[in-house]
C-alpha cells in the first residue's frame, strides 16, 4: 500500500496551495470553534427557561466551560507532543461541533451539562494543536500568523454571541441546531485532509528532544497557565453578571 506523500516546509515556501490551504482552513475552524463556545454563555438565559434551571446551576454551568477546557488543552497537548500527531486537533473541531449541536436535545440539567462537558473538551483538544500548527504553516510569518489566529477566535466569539441568542429565539430553533453539525464536520474533513499532506518542521521535532530547553520553559509556561486560568475566572464571572443585569432590565 502507497503511502501519501507529505510536503516538508523546510524545503517549501510558506505559499505553497497546500499550506495555504492547511492555513485557512485552521483559521476558520478557530472561527467557527469559538462561535460554539459562545453559545452556552450567550443564550444562557435561554437555556434556563428550556431545562428549568436555577440561578446556581446556571454559574456552575457557566464555570463549567473554562474549568474543562483550560483543563484538557495542556493534556490535549501533552498527548498530541508524545505521538507527533495534528489529529487531535481536528478531533476537537468534531467533537465541539457534534455535541454543542447537540445541546437543543438536551432535556434535563443533567444531560445539558453532559452534553456540554463533551463540546468544551473539544473546545480545549483544538485550541494548543491549531495554535502551534499556525505557527508551523508559516515559518517566516509566525507571529503575524498567530495574532491572526487569535482574531479569527474572538471574531467567532462575537459573531457566535450575536447570532446563536437571535437563532434560538426563531421558530424552533433548539430543533434545527442538529443541523449545524454537518458544515462543522466537512471543516474538520478538509482540515484534516490539508494537514496530513504537510510534515512538521524538521527542527521543531528535534528541537522537543533536548530537555534542557525543556526546563527552561516549564516556569514560564506555568505562570502562563495561570494567568490564563485567572483571566476566564474573571471573564466569566463578568460574562454571568452581564446575564443577569440584562434580565433585571
């Protein structure tokens, strides 16, 4: 059996189509995962009238999110450093897209937070493996190339809290969510299709074997996890208050 050729981007310009391709379609895969993470909070009022929860099972629910997801991408990553492989990544676009769908069928709190502890793991398993690959794709634009990854994201967020409250409150349209999934696993199909005609960068793979380097960074990565994991306590907290002004108005 012929195995696929795969393009090395040591030896291959940054514009090549199938990097190019590999690029945009990672770029919007973050648009559209961050648009789906958008959803719980967004329509959380929503969502409480549908499955009759109470103002603490709404903040637990809310800090759900963040607490999972913070959680699985450095175990996404770890995992995904060990066996040199993109997959989980698109796995996580899949996965968001299959059960944050899914939450219209949701019909008790309990199966709401099953449902959505499965979509925020998906949510954390994309975000390390597609940060990093962004870079990979553009060598000599890397910087550039992740600012604008990042964008992607909070574009996603935006248009995700503009659209999913307005979509919800259409003629059924907890009912027709399901519908959503088929866009997002033809992205998860192309991306994962575009990458897997790309080998990481040589120096890259050689570079995770020398341990010196990775000690170094332990400490900085560290005070970075936590500052992460700080800034969405208090981005959510904001986010809950912001739904409940809104509802004494």
């Amino acid at each position: 059996m012929s195995q696929q050729a795969t393009l090395s981007l040591d030896d291959a310009p940054d514009s090549t189509p199938t990097v190019v391709l590999a690029f945009v379609a990672l770029l919007v895969g973050h648009t559209v995962v961050d648009a789906l993470a958008a959803f719980v909070p967004s329509s959380l009022g929503l969502l409480e009238l549908r499955v009759g929860m109470t103002p603490e099972q709404s903040a637990w629910l809310m800090g759900l999110g963040p607490l999972v997801s913070g959680l699985s991408q450095p175990l996404c990553a770890l995992v995904s450093d060990r066996q040199q492989n993109r997959i989980w990544g698109v796995l996580g676009l899949a996965l968001s897209g299959i059960a944050m769908c899914s939450l219209g069928l949701a019909g008790s709190f309990g199966s709401l937070v099953a449902l959505y502890f499965v979509a925020v793991v998906g949510v954390g398993m994309f975000h390390p493996v597609a940060a990093t690959t962004v870079g990979f794709l553009q060598q000599h634009r890397r910087n550039s190339a992740v600012s604008l990854f990042f964008v992607c994201g909070m574009l996603g967020g935006v248009l995700g809290a503009f659209v999913w409250p307005r979509f919800l409150t259409s003629s059924n349209g907890f009912d027709y969510l399901p519908i959503f999934m088929l866009p997002v696993l033809l992205l998860a199909l192309v991306t994962q299709r575009s990458l897997t005609q790309v080998a990481p960068p040589k120096a890259d793979r050689e570079d995770l074997n020398k341990p010196a380097i990775s000690r170094a960074s332990w400490v900085n990565i560290g005070f970075l996890y936590v500052a992460a994991c700080l800034r969405f306590c208090v981005h959510t907290a904001l986010f809950y208050l912001f739904v409940r002004w809104t509802q004494s108005l």
